[in-house]
C-alpha cells in the first residue's frame, strides 16, 4: 500500500459522503424527464422495420388530422449527418436503409395520445433488399454493404515475428472465441429536450459528453459555437450508453423544435425503444493461435480480432483501437501479431459500452490461458503468475512500463482472500462425483489503458478551470459529468487537497457548454486519472494566489480570498493536459505508449452449477484491482463491485436475440440483467501501485471492471464440469446441450 | 372519476381517468417525480411504491385501484433535510451511484422494515429482487440496511 498522509476530512483517501446521495434518495433531485416544463411537445420516431433497402417514399396519411402535429423527414434537413468519428451517420435516414430501426420520421405533438396515433399513420415505403445480419455473413460478403468487401476499418499490432515464433514453439494452442452484443440498461431511458430562442438552440439531456453534442449540433445545424448551449441534466446511469447516442436524439430535437418555432420539444424513450434503437456492445470473434515452452513460458501470439460495427461508424474506429492494444492480454509475450477489423452489418450501430472493445479480446485470451494451462496440465493462476507483465516489460505496442504495476499484487491478494488454491483442490468436477450440484473456482487476470488510446488526450488537450468565490470558496468547472459514478464527490475532493481547503468549501458546476471548458468527454476511464489531475493542478496554483495573498495582507483563506476577488474582480486558474515527455504513439503504426498507466486486475469466481437445471449460481466472488491510489475508499469499491456484476450479467444471461435484423427481446422481462438474488457476496481488494502522473497517484477504474468477470465465470464453471466453453453468455440451455454432448462422446 | 386517497399521509381527492396509472397520477398530475418509470411494465422496480405498507409497482397499478389506500413514495419515506438513519446509511455506504433505482429501492426496504424489524441478509435481497440496479452490484444496498436494522445472530 502507498503511504497515506493523513488529510483533512474529505480529502483524497477519505470518504466523504457523496454529495449528489440525499437529493436522489428522497427525489428531491430532478432527472431530464422530472422537470416540469409548461407546453412542452413531445416527440416520436418513425423506424424503417426494415433491416436493409431503398427508402421510396414518406406519406402522411391524407385521411388522418395532422394539425398540431410537426413532421420532419430528411427533405427538411440542409445538412443530414450527426458528427461522430466519421461522418456517415445521418440524423434521419434519407434514400437508404441500413437497419431495423433506422429513424425516417420525427414527430412533435403536445398530446401524447395523438403522437402515438400520428405514427401509425405515417407510410413508409422501403425496398427491401437482402440484409447482412452477422460477422460471418459480412466477411463471405455475401450482400456488399460497405466498400468492397464489408470491412469498415482495419488496425494492426506487431512485435516481434509472431508466425514463426509459433510454427518453432514447443507447444502451440488454437482457439475461436465469441461474444455477443451487450445492452447497457442504464436504468434511466434516454431523455433529450431542445428548444430555441434569441440566444440561438438549447438542448438538455441525460448525456455523457457535453462537447460531443455541442460538436454534432454546431456541424449539422450550421450554427456558431456560441448559439449551441447544451446542458447535462442530472443523469441516470450511462455506462457509455449516452456517450454517442445523445448526438442523435439532440439533433433530432433541435430540428423538430425549430420546425415548431422554438417551443420546448423532448423526447423520453421507453425501454423497448431504447434497447432497439441505441448503441450496444460490439460482438465479436477473436481467434488465437499461441506458442509456449513446455515449462509455461509463453512466447507468441497471433490474434485475428473481428468486431460487428453495425450499420455506421459511430465509434467503432477507436473501440478497434482498443481492442487490438489489449488483446495479448496482462502478459509477456516476445512476439506478438493482432489483425483487428471492424465490419458494417444491416444491425443498428454498436458504439461504448464500459470496456469499449477490451472485453471481447480479454474474454477471449483469458480462456485462451486457460485452455493453454489445460493443454500443459498446469495450474491456470500459475500459469499466467510465470508470465505477468511487470516493470519494465514491454507491451505488445513496445511502451516500456516503467511504473504502476500492481498486477502481482492483485494476483496474490486475490487468491489468498479467495481461498482459490485450496478450492482448487477440494472442488471441480473430479471432486463431485455423483452430487447433483457442482462446484467450481476460476481466475481471470485483465489489464485496462486508462485514459484515450495512443496520442488521443494529446489531440484533445483537456482543460479545467477552477474559480475563488466569496467566503474561501472554490469552484471546480470541467465538462466530466456525474453518471453516477461520482465524478462530481470526488472532484471535491481533489480539489479541497489541491487548494488546501475543507470538502465542504469546493463546488463543482454543472456541465454546461460554453461555461465550462472543454475537459474532453468522460469516457476511457480517464475523469480521475487525466481530468482529475487537471483539477488538482488548477485548485493548488489557486490555494497558491490566495497563500500569497494570506502572506502579504494575513487573515485566513476566506478573508484572503476575497481581498483577492475585491482588487481582481475574478480569479480563475486553469490547466491544461501536457503529455508526458517522450510519451509518443505513432497512430499508423501502432507504436509507442499507447496509454499513460494501466489498472490491473485479479478476478476469482466460485460457482455452483445444478446439473439438473443447469443454472449457474456465483456463489462467490473476489476481486483485487489495482487503482494507483484510491480516492474515495466507497465509491472505488462501488465501481468495482457495480461493474463486475455487469461482466457476470454478460458472461451468464445477458443475450440480444435476433431474427432477420430485429431484436426478439428488446424488454427487461426477456434480456435479463442480474438482481439482488443473482448477485453475488463479494470481497473487493482496492491495491495501490500509484501512478505519478494520476492526482496522488490514482489510475482510471470505471472501465476495469467489466473486463475480467465473464473469464473467470467461464473458468469456474469449467472447473466445475469439465466443459469448456469459448463463447458467452453461457445459459442453462448452452450448458444443457454441452452436457448432452459430453455424455454422448462419453459413451461412445 | 374521482378517487380520494392518501398520498405521504396528506388525503386528496383527484379526477382522474380511472385506467390512468399511478405513476403517472404521481408525476404528471401531482409533481412528485421520485417515483421514476424505468420500463413501464413491472420488471425494473423503480416505480416501486408502497400500497397500505406493501411494496408495489406503480406503473401496473390503474388509479381506480387505489380508491381509500394509502400510497407513500421516496418523497414521504426518506429526507435530505432530516435524513433517517436509513437514509444516512445508504448515501455512506455507498448505496447509492446514479441514483434512478433509489426511490424505488427506498420503497422496498421500507416496506421490508415494516414486516421484518430485523430481516436477515437473505430476506433483504428478496425484498429488493424485483428493484433492479445497474450500477452498485446490490452489495453496499444491503449492508447499508444491514447497517441500521443490526440482524440477530439467531436469525442468519
Ligand atoms: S417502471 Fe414500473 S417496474 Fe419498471
Ligand atoms: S444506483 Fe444506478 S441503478 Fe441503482
């Protein structure tokens, strides 16, 4: 553990309340959809229901009474595109379809009983044409749906010469792997609200990234920057889910209330539409080949990463990025190649989720470690504890790691809290011959970059202000918002450390554009790591001014401060992201530091298996996660503990099903996320290896989370049974049908 | 139709359609938006209110239903202003994140306390099974009831 100064009460360490608990307990606090607002139209979507074709026509039904109703279709729209990474994403679909819930009409009606009424009465004509629903169908480019061959966008990383290091190897292991879409189910649906006046159009929304929007809607609307103001309301979970969706429904928005002269339109998604329409996780298909020494030294990996994009870019590019960075896994490996693609499907577009594209690849060489130690009749903890990452070790990209590794900790935190290698021994499938109910105990070992991928924070150059206000008190202005994960608590108290000031005197603005700067989006697990230390820079040159000023003139913070804000008027302190020196990512060739820091963590599961049923019961779960520092001992564990269950949802039930290009389950009585009777008892590890470059040393920790959970899951259960399976979620009817199979085999 | 009922102990009587769902009568009619709609058909629990002490999902419930009941919300069973010990629990321990389960969660347990003065960790997670809750993983929720309501040894 790191050393602690002890601090002042709610400084960095300690856990203050959060600030945001009371309000949403009692619900005095107003999301985007609680605010009352007088005469507010509200808003409909008409979808193409139809995977893939050629729009031919929009009619509004002529026997139908469209007064008080406003429509708008492509042809009302100058500039059709919502600005993301790549520009291909119309705000509504204009000539072709390219998924089931490809919007093509928007409505606006004060009487929400007449808007339902007015959709059905809008005809919409489309030529179908034969859809590409899956990786398999885009790869055999069976229809050509994007450029030649289906493939969107393509990256690589190389070290070393991985063919041959394999063909020369003592022991080489193959394996495909798979993963499947992942819906966020933040439990607070979409919600936008746009309206116009003199000062030009204001949105407000439960949304992630301020800038994004505020970007989408200055390029497509054609208005300057200051005539853009969007707020973010207070926001019910996000998870990534309203990260790059909240452009749309924001132009959406816009456009119908300027075609209804300004007045207030907001749109409130229900659940079905919200898990049809909006972005998910990336499935994917990871193959692997390895090569390793007898002993369990490994030597090299070749890794073929396929994700689903969907049917346009959103963020695809750089969720690819990420996983091809983080495919070779927590290890040291000599040579590695990852070829990575990304391919369009007539499905609607994937975009963040918690992992953005670390998930799929860790899943997939955490089983690959697995069936690895399998192969070697090798202990799979011991196995991947022979060849962690350390200091340094050199990562797949050739970023030497110099510092803030805590991953043999973890490991070794995790196994002893977990009790896994005595459970090792006395459970698993040997152990339960002739029981009904199996047990078993598996281990997953994960990295996740903190901060964006390679030269990204350069590019975006985040900045924060920080202002002195009357009494002493102290403001923090950034543009990461509070998702629930406490941005909002834990800027306080970085910035109370930073300025030299009790919790209680920092206040943190609500992200509104043009009145906080641009901080770049809280995405990445970058907001304490990168932004974080931004606040902590910014409040102390401002402690600074006014200790100065306490030396000239005497008298304490508050009296200072304001003698400062007398003679100045204002007195703000801002920072700016500086890339650390010598830390260069060459973005063609996949070179280089490809994050600042990375968490690390150990994962350990035990499960109970019902061999009559089938179900899979977590009876237990540890985890030990390398942080760099913790800043809020609470909240910490809370985004462990939170994120974790989401990875066990995905790794056990979580499942979209499709038929012909539209989801059979779009309801939370048929996708099924875990409840408080799934949920595991959990023992949650906070270790510090700190970062130098993270406010007292703290790393990212929202992503890690998601990563190592569905591995260690998959591991446990084949502890328990023997079968090994490579794809998830891993249902009862999956583990029935395997059970079959090996029972056959078994026989025969 | 008119129905006259209790709201946080305060008797109204609303005209109101009768198939009209509570939860709307609470949000749209009244203002009072603790009580959220997370999915509109009885499966995420964020609407969860209590109906005469009993944890119930106001997006199921027509209003006609609730003619001479008694209906408490979050408004009514917790408060920022004099936080219960419950109240106190679950903000430091970390009970609550985004916040858009709380209400509902608020609900659930105390409809639990009411029946179980010290209800053990198993009947806790029971009574909140049908509040789902994407961010926390439902640990620090229970230990925070446990917190307060001190379960006895007997009865784990
Ligand atoms: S809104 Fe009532 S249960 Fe989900
Ligand atoms: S705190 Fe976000 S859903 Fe429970």
């Amino acid at each position: 553990m790191a050393e602690r100064v002890a601090g002042t009460a709610g400084w960095m360490g300690e856990a203050p309340a959060r600030v945001d608990g009371p309000g949403k307990l009692c619900g005095a606090t107003r999301y985007a959809a609680d605010a009352k607002r007088d005469g507010v139209l509200h808003a409909a979507v008409v979808r193409s229901e139809v995977a893939r074709g050629k729009l031919i026509g929009i009619e509004l039904d002529p026997g139908f009474d469209w007064t008080g109703i406003v429509v708008v279709t492509a042809s009302d729209i100058a500039k059709n595109v919502v600005a993301e990474v790549e520009e291909d994403l119309p705000i509504v679909a204009s000539g072709e379809i390219r998924h089931m819930y490809e919007p093509v009409a928007l409505l606006a009606c004060e009487d929400p009983v007449r808007l339902e009424r007015a959709k059905a009465h809008v005809r919409v004509e489309v030529e179908a044409l034969p859809a590409v629903l899956t990786i398999e169908q885009a790869l055999a480019c069976e229809a050509v749906i994007y450029g030649t061959d289906n493939v969107m966008r393509r990256c690589g990383v190389e070290q070393g010469d991985a063919p041959s290091a394999i063909e020369a190897s003592e022991v080489k292991v193959r394996g495909t792997y798979r993963v499947g879409h992942q819906e966020h189910v933040y439990l607070e649906p979409q919600v936008m609200v746009a309206w116009w006046d003199g000062d030009g159009v204001h949105v407000e929304g439960s949304l992630q990234c301020p800038y994004y929007v505020h970007h989408a809607l200055v390029h497509a609307l054609g208005e300057p920057n200051d005539r853009v103001q969007v707020r973010q309301a207070v926001t019910g979970g996000a998870f990534g889910g309203k990260e790059d969706y909240p452009s749309v429904i924001a132009l959406q928005m816009a456009l119908l209330s300027r075609k209804a002269g300004g007045r207030a339109v907001r749109i409130v998604f229900d659940r079905k539409e919200d898990i049809e329409a909006t972005t998910k996780r990336h499935p994917a298909r990871v193959e692997l080949q390895s090569g390793c020494d007898r002993d369990g030294t490994l030597r090299a990996l070749e890794a073929k990463v396929v994700l689903d994009a969907g049917a346009y870019h959103t963020l695809t590019p750089v969720v690819l990025s990420r996983a091809a960075l983080h495919a070779a896994g927590a290890y040291r490996w000599e040579h590695v190649r990852v070829e990575a693609c990304a391919v369009a499907t007539n499905t609607p577009p994937n975009g963040a989720f918690r992992g953005f594209g670390a998930p799929q690849v860790l899943f997939a060489v955490e089983r690959h470690l697995d069936a690895i130690a399998r192969e070697l009749g090798m202990d799979p903890l011991e196995l991947r504890k022979k060849n962690l990452l350390g200091i340094e070790s050199v990562t797949p990209s050739g970023q030497v790691l110099e510092s803030s590794v805590g991953v043999r900790e973890c490991v070794e935190v995790a196994e002893a809290r977990s009790g896994y290698r005595e459970k090792r021994g006395r459970l698993g499938v040997g152990n339960c011959v002739g029981s009904r109910t199996v047990r078993g105990i598996g281990a997953s070992v994960v990295l996740h970059g903190a901060g964006f991928t390679g030269s990204g924070e350069e590019r975006l150059k985040g900045v924060v202000a920080v202002d002195l206000l009357p009494g002493g008190r102290v403001r923090v202005r950034s543009s990461s918002t509070e998702m629930g994960q406490g941005t909002e608590t834990v800027f306080r108290q970085i910035a109370a450390e930073g300025a030299g000031v009790p919790f209680d005197r920092i206040e943190v603005a609500v992200p509104v554009s043009g009145i906080v700067p641009d901080s770049g989006p809280t995405v990445a697990s970058r907001t304490v790591m990168v932004v974080g230390e931004l606040v902590r820079q910014a409040a102390s040159d401002l402690g600074e001014r006014v200790r100065r000023e306490i030396e000239a003139g005497g008298g304490d913070f508050a009296a200072a401060g304001d003698r400062l804000l007398a003679r100045e008027g204002a007195v703000e302190c801002k920072r700016q992201f500086v890339p650390a020196p010598g830390a260069k990512f060459d973005d063609a060739t996949y070179r280089g530091v490809a994050y600042g820091a990375y968490g690390w963590a150990c994962n350990v599961v035990e499960v109970e298996v019902d061999l009559d049923t089938c179900e899979v019961k977590v009876v237990g779960l540890w985890t030990a996660t390398d942080v760099g520092r913790v800043v809020h001992p609470v909240l910490c564990a809370g985004q462990v503990e939170g994120g974790t269950l989401q990875a066990l949802g995905w790794a056990l039930w979580e499942e979209l099903l499709w038929k012909d290009g539209r989801i059979v389950n779009p309801r939370m009585t048929s996708y099924i996320v875990p409840t408080s009777l799934d949920a595991p008892p959990m023992v949650t590890e906070l270790i510090e290896a700190p970062y130098e470059r993270g406010p007292g040393g703290a790393k990212g920790v929202g992503e890690l989370p998601m990563d190592g959970g569905a591995p260690a899951v998959a591991a446990a259960i084949e502890h328990a049974t023997g079968l090994s399976f490579a794809s998830i979620p891993i249902t009862p009817e999956r583990i029935y049908d395997a059970l079959q199979k090996a029972g056959r085999e078994a026989r025969s | 139709m008119k129905v006259t009922l209790k709201i946080n102990g305060e008797t109204l009587t609303l005209d109101v359609p009768p198939m009209m769902r509570l939860i709307d009568v609470l949000r749209d009619r009244l203002d009072r938006t603790a009580t959220k709609e997370g999915c509109g058909e009885g499966e995420c629990g964020t609407c969860t209110v209590l109906v005469d002490g009993e944890a119930m999902n106001a997006c199921l419930i027509p209003i006609g239903q609730c003619e001479g009941r008694s209906i408490e919300t979050a408004e009514g069973l917790s408060s920022a202003a004099e936080p219960t010990a419950l109240d106190r629990a679950m903000v430091e321990r970390g009970a609550v994140q985004c916040g858009f389960c709380t209400p509902g969660m608020v609900a659930s347990v105390r409809g639990l306390l009411r029946r179980v003065e010290k209800p053990t960790e198993a009947e806790i997670r029971e009574a909140i099974a049908g509040n789902i809750c994407r961010c926390t993983g439902y640990k620090r929720i229970v230990e925070a009831v446990m917190a307060v309501t001190e379960p006895a040894e007997e009865r784990r």
